[in-house]
C-alpha cells in the first residue's frame, strides 16, 4: 500500500532523482526517491556516477563522428533494462 507524503529535500537530491530517470533507474520522481531510500544515497550515487561516465563518453564519441553500431545508446539501454 502506498502513501503520499510532503516532503522537502535539498536541490541535489532532485537533480539526483531526475538523473535516476534519465538513465533509466527509476521511472518516476517517486520510485527514484523510494530507491534512494531503499538503497541509501550513497549506492544510488555510485550507479548514477557510472552512467554520468557512460554517457559522457558515448557523446564524447559521436563529437568524434563515431555511431553506435546498434543505434541510440539509450534504446541499447532500454532494451538491457527490459531483460
């Protein structure tokens, strides 16, 4: 059974939240915060660090004029998600 509650957390936490979405970690603010809490911050940090690096190579890559060789690096990770 779930909830609703107000809360306020600090403005890194929510950038955290929305970098959690992006990626794929959690599909909504409100799985993404039940994730933190679940988890702790500093294990959805560590997985949220990773994918920064993930990314930033993958553009660093296609400035370079490289391609995916399987398309868009997040239907790659959809797809991984899925399974």
């Amino acid at each position: 059974m779930s909830i609703t509650v107000s809360i306020k957390v600090r403005k890194e936490i929510v950038e955290i939240a929305e970098k959690m979405i992006r990626y794929g970690i959690a599909k909504s603010r409100s799985q993404a915060f039940n994730v933190m809490i679940e988890k702790g911050l500093n294990e959805v940090l560590k997985e949220v660090k990773f994918w920064d690096q993930v990314y930033g190579k993958a553009e660093e890559l296609e400035k370079r004029g490289f391609k995916l060789k399987h398309g868009r690096l997040s239907k790659l990770l959809e797809e991984d998600r899925a399974r």
